[in-house]
C-alpha cells in the first residue's frame, strides 16, 4: 500500500467548468483523511473518491479566496447531519478562519433550527473546532506529521501551504503562491508537490485587466517547475490551472514545466490519484 495517496478531487479555476469542480485535493496516509481546500463541488468529488465527510480526519484550508471556501458549509452541515454522535470537524486554516466559520454557521441558523425540530436523535448543533495557524506543527501522532509554512500570495493574507509526512514520505499541498522561502521549506526532499499555477503567456494575449492580475500572485508553470527541481521533489502535479488546459493540451504544460524540471509531471484532471512511496 502506498505511503500517501493524493486524490486531486478539484483541479478547476473560479470560473465555472462541466468537467472540473473547485479546488480542493483528499490526502490519505496512515489511516489519516485529509481534505485540503474546500471548492466548488467538493463533496461531490470526494464521493466518487469513497471519503464521506463524516470520515474526515481534519479539513485544512490554505486560504480564504471564495474559491477555496466555496463549499465550506456543505462539509461542516454534511458531516453534521450524516454522524450519529457529536463529530467535531477539526478545521486548520490562517487567521481568518475562525471568523469566515462564525458566519457560515450565522447563515445556516435556520437550517440547524430545522433539522433539530425535525429529529429527536439530532440533539447538538454542527461542531467545528478551528485551529488558526501560519507556520509550525499542525498535528502530529505516531503516524502522521501535517507542518504548515506561510505562503505568498499577496494582496491575500496570511496564507498557508502544508506538508502531510507519513512513512518516510512526504506530499506538499501548496495552494495559490508565487515563489517564497516558505514554499521552498515545504518543498524539501518531498516527493510529490501540488500547486496552483498559471500560463502568463496565454494570459497577457486575453489583455483583460482582471485576468492579467492573477499572474501576480501565483506561479507561473516555469515558477512551479523551478520550485519543485530546487527542492528536488520527485513528482510535480500541476493543479487549479488557468487558462484552464484545453481538452488535448496537457503535453504543452507539460513540455514547459519539463524544460526546467525533470522527475515527473502531471497536469491534474479532477480524481486523478498520485501516490508517494
């Protein structure tokens, strides 16, 4: 069995697609379930990858784009409603989190006022437990290690990425950032690195303003390939692309990011599954 599975659960942009829901990625080591953002659809996908909410070991959130938080409240009312016992979710974010889950929770009073009428057995509101991080060790047993370092993507902050260590193995969950030290600490002799990346030169031809602006504060392909054959990372799984890739056109990303990079390279399609070890 592998040390860690990655299951690239979302692998779209903001802007809606039939074929990829939002970001968020499922990590699995040690016995451990590790959901990763929380974008459009997610729960959806995380069906199809047979990990139900209510089996979620932590939800971990890079940052707080609406984005990466789209369906936030689907798992914390999911998990609620579908455990038979008070199942705290435990949530890991950036400062910040704890405020974006006080509103969440505020928006679905009258659906928790509903459901408790409703059912004799449901006698507790949705627990979530927040832990507001920017660096150091978020959880760690005698099977599992999840660090967590601050990231760069600015105007947005703080936000994190994180490393799931298992096994003599390591995954990174990057998130949305350019380039930092953070990123590269992450990325240290890990084996499998998922980050967000952009195509600046298909970009800059649209010319529109909004969309120009996102090359600021995210990797470009040659970025993420610089950051993964620094670290020396084994596996490079590129993620949330935009532009997103045309149907056919998974060789040109790659072919860019192996110019700079040369271990393996996945343009992630949505429950794509990379292993480490």
């Amino acid at each position: 069995m592998a040390a860690i599975e990655v299951v690239l659960l979302g692998t779209g942009s903001p802007i809606p697609d039939p074929d990829r829901a939002g970001p968020s990625t499922l990590v699995r080591a040690g016995g451990r379930t590790f959901l990763v953002d929380c974008g459009r659809g997610v729960l959806m996908r995380a069906a199809a990858a047979g990990a139900p909410p209510a089996a979620l070991t932590a939800t971990l959130l890079t940052h707080l784009h609406s984005d990466h938080i789209t369906d936030l409240d689907d798992v914390i009312t999911t998990r609620w409603v579908t455990s038979f016992a008070p199942s705290p979710l435990p949530l890991v974010g950036p400062p910040g989190t704890a405020a974006v889950v006080d509103g969440l929770r505020a928006s679905l009073e009258p659906d928790i006022s509903y459901r408790l009428a409703h059912h004799e057995d449901l006698t507790w509101e949705p627990p979530v437990e927040v832990t507001e991080v920017t660096g150091g060790i978020v959880l760690e047993d005698e099977v599992v290690r999840v660090l967590a370092e601050p990231t760069d993507h600015r105007p947005v902050q703080p936000t994190v990425g994180y490393r799931v260590e298992h096994g003599g193995h390591a995954v990174v969950l990057a998130g949305d950032t350019v380039p930092c030290e953070g990123l590269d600490r992450l990325c240290q002799g890990a084996d499998v690195l998922v980050i967000t990346v952009v195509r600046d030169d298909l970009i800059h031809r649209f010319g529109v303003p909004r969309l120009v602006d996102v090359c600021d504060y995210h990797s470009t392909v040659e970025q993420a390939a610089d950051t993964a054959a620094r670290a020396g990372v084994s596996t490079l799984v590129l993620t949330h692309c935009v532009p997103a890739v045309a149907p056919g056109g998974e060789d040109e990303w790659q072919a860019i990011a192996a110019a700079r990079f040369d271990g393996e390279i996945v343009v992630a399609a949505d429950l794509d599954v990379v292993t480490a070890g």
